[in-house]
C-alpha cells in the first residue's frame, strides 16, 4: 500500500479508541458482548491559528488536544462498559481534567524536588541536586507504571492498549485487517504514548538540570512554567524517532519500548476485533485494506449522527499535530494522542 493515513489511538475500559485525519472513534464492547462504535469530528485548534503547527509549539498543542479527547472516549466507553450511567458533560470533563492535572504535579513534581533536599547531606551543589530530583522523578514514574499493571481492570486496558498496537501495525503494513493478521503483529509501538512520556521524564532531567535549587516554592513553579518546553522537546524528538530508520535512534528508543511490556499486554482476539472497527471507523472506504474483517452484526451500534463527520472521513485535515495523509504510513504517535 502506497499511501495510507496517519493513524493514532489508545486503550479506553473495554474498548479503543482511534483517531484519523478529521476525526476519532471509540469502540467499546458493552455488557451483552455487542460492538459499540461512536465517530466524532476533531478540529485542531492549529487549524485557525497555523502558528501552532511550528515546531516546539505543535508539541503542547498535542498532547492538550490528546488529554481532551482522551478523557472523552474514556467517559464514552465507561457509559458503554456498564460503569457510569451517563458520560461526563464539559463542565466534568475539565474538572476531571484540572484534578487529574494538579495530582500529576503533586506526584511527579512536588514530591521529587521536595525529596531531593535530602541529598544536602551530600552537596549543596544545585546541579547534582536537580539531577537527583529528576532521578528520583523517573523512579517515581516507573514504580507508578508498575503498581497500576498489577491491577485487574488496567490489565485489560493493557490488552486493549496492545490491540491498538497490533492493529496501528497491520495497517501500516498495508495488511487485511483481520484477527488472524493483527494477532502477528508485534504490541510494541515505537511512537506509543509510553515512549513520549518516557522521553518527557528524561528530557525534564536536563531541562531543569540548570535551574538553580531556589525554594521549594519557586521550584515547582519553575518546573510546571517549563512544561511546555519539555513537551515540545519531547515531541519533536518522538517525531524524529518515529520517521528514522538511523541505527543510532533506533536503539535510543529502545528503552521506551521495552517499558510497553508493562503497559500493554497480548491481546485477546475479541479485543483486536473491537480495535480493528475502531480503525476501521477513521477510515473512509476506499482506505480500508480489501479483505478486512466485519465484527459488526446487525445489531451492533455505529453512532455518526454528527453530519459532519461524513466530510471530515473523506476530507483528510492535513495537521502537524493530528493525524494527516502521509506515504510512509507513520502516524505521529500510537498512544498519545
């Protein structure tokens, strides 16, 4: 396959959810075994303002349009799954999104550089400080990825996150999307969300590397201000990764994939099944390999009351910070999105 559009997704509770050029979709397998699937035109705010789509800003943009839509196909899927009797409204949706936000700040920002105080007794030299506080950070990240692994629930987001994988993978390789054929695939994505937070982490350790040891007020102010710099960074580095077939790249990235056997596991084949009509959903027609499976009956439910996402599966909004009609059928990232 020549040409194929760039593709991204993530694992939502009992389904995935996937996002194409102009619009996302989230299927979700409900209580009574039945496929779910609701399509929703996306519109990047890079659109009205192309500035967005530069380098170093593009970043920012990303990963704030990802956490939205994110939080949307999770609530989406919770409703579906049989977990909330109806989806968040805006108003919840940025709630949960702001408190979500200030617990990651507390978790990977406070807590470390508070921590880090405790090398005094070591130096007082600022520079040593810092990296021990973005050592400590890293650890805290790892441990974090760990516990939640060993919990049930997220171990089957994990599968459905490795279903994504598998079928983002089938797809690029211009194959049918069947069970059979995404189940050869690998569950590791060089531009999984994983990676870009891996990446995030040790980019942070340079980045504040330099800051000085002010207060520890002043500290986690600074950090959270430079959060954007350390997104764009990270970004445009998981873009390079994602594109290079460098030798040198590729085994940097390395680490990054090997942190994805924590976070996704092998996949059952209903789990590809409802991966493959999630992607199937992004797709216009003619961009859906020939021979692909049908695992939608009769009685499954395809929500696309919104007209305009009918255009915007044939329209292909050519974005920086989306996903765009490419020929080296790389989408920008697998996870986050």
């Amino acid at each position: 396959m020549s040409k194929c559009l760039m593709v991204g997704g993530q694992a939502v509770i009992e389904g995935v959810m996937m996002r194409g050029p102009g619009i996302a979709a989230t299927a979700v397998r409900d209580p009574n075994g039945k496929i779910q699937v609701e399509t929703k035109p996306v519109h990047s705010i890079s659109e009205r303002f192309p500035i967005l789509k530069k380098p170093m800003l593009r970043g920012s943009v990303a990963l704030i349009e990802s956490l939205v839509i994110g939080m949307r196909s999770l609530s989406y899927s919770a409703k579906m799954a049989g977990e909330e009797d109806e989806q968040l409204s805006d108003k919840e949706l940025a709630a949960t999104i702001v408190i979500s936000l200030a617990l990651a700040c507390i978790l990977f920002i406070a807590i470390p550089t508070g921590a880090a105080r405790f090398f005094h007794g070591v130096t007082d030299d600022p520079v040593f400080l810092n990296l021990m506080e973005g050592f400590l950070r890293l650890g805290i990240f790892l441990l974090y990825l760990w516990g939640i692994s060993r919990m049930k629930d997220i171990r089957r987001v994990f599968e459905y996150h490795g279903a994504e994988h598998r079928t983002i993978h089938c797809y690029e390789a211009g194959k049918p999307l069947t069970v059979e054929n995404v189940q050869q695939f690998s569950r590791l994505h060089p531009r999984c969300g994983t990676n870009f937070l891996l990446i995030v982490m040790l980019v942070s350790i340079f980045v504040f590397a330099f800051l000085g040891w002010p207060d520890l007020w002043l500290r986690i102010a600074s950090r959270i201000l430079l959060l954007p710099v350390v997104a764009g960074i990270s970004y445009e580095l998981i873009r390079i990764a994602g594109h290079s077939k460098n030798a040198i790249v590729q085994t940097a990235v390395k680490p990054g994939l090997w942190l994805q056997y924590l976070t996704t596991r092998p996949p059952k084949d209903d789990m590809v099944e409802v991966a493959i009509e999630s992607l199937k959903a992004v797709l216009p027609k003619d961009a859906i390999p020939a021979g692909s499976g049908n695992y939608l009956t009769k009685d499954d439910a395809r929500d696309t009351s919104d007209a305009s996402v009918t255009e915007t599966m044939t329209g292909g909004v050519n974005n920086d910070n989306t996903a765009a009609i490419g020929t080296d059928c790389t989408p920008q990232t697998a996870g986050v999105r």
